[in-house]
C-alpha cells in the first residue's frame, strides 16, 4: 500500500491490521546529508510502546549503503494512533536511490 492511498482511506478499519510505517520525500543537501521524514500509524489493534523505526539507504545498483534506528515520537501510541518520524543521515556525497523502513515495538499492557 504506497502513501497515496491514504488520503481514501475513511477509517482504520481498511488498514491492515498491523503497525504501518511511511516514509515521505528524502530530501538531499550536500552540505548536511539527507533527511528523511514519516510517520506510524498504530492498527494492531492493541496500544503499543517503545515504537522504533529503521531505515536502510541503498544506493543506485540496489546495495545497502546505511542502515540506521530512531525513537519514533511519541514513544507510545494508542490503537488508531499516529506517531512520527525524522531521520538525518550524515553520508557524504553519496545521493540515496531508495530505502527501506520497518518498526520494531512492544505491546503496552498498562501499569
């Protein structure tokens, strides 16, 4: 499901049952490197914590070039909750063909 398809979307309920990470446009300075920004979207269906979204760069032939993790804000979200992201990648002159992003997290099961 690209970032596109989002602004169709009505409810939570057509998202597929699990936590969503997007990324948007990355964008390049030579100066100071790439930032990259997103956003989380919780529909597991439970409240979840301790969110943490990675990123690997790759370069123009496809191989990983960098590969990085960052506290998604806020560290907790509740079901149907949105959280986000900013990455700033400090890599040369080297520009990022493309990325992979995935989240790591815990349930919250309350205190």
């Amino acid at each position: 499901m690209g970032i596109e398809t989002f602004p169709e979307i009505e409810n939570f309920q057509k998202l597929p049952h699990q936590v969503i990470v997007k990324g948007g446009e990355l964008s390049y300075q030579v100066s100071k490197g790439a930032d990259l920004t997103g956003i989380v979207i919780n529909n597991s269906g439970n409240d979840i914590r301790d969110i943490r979204v990675h990123a690997v760069l790759f370069d123009e032939d496809k191989i990983p070039i960098l590969s990085q993790s960052i506290q998604a804000l806020p560290e907790k979200l509740a079901q149907g909750g949105i959280g986000s992201f900013t990455f700033q990648f400090e890599h040369g002159e080297r520009k990022i063909a493309d990325y992979y992003l995935y989240t790591n997290w815990k349930f919250d099961e309350g205190d």
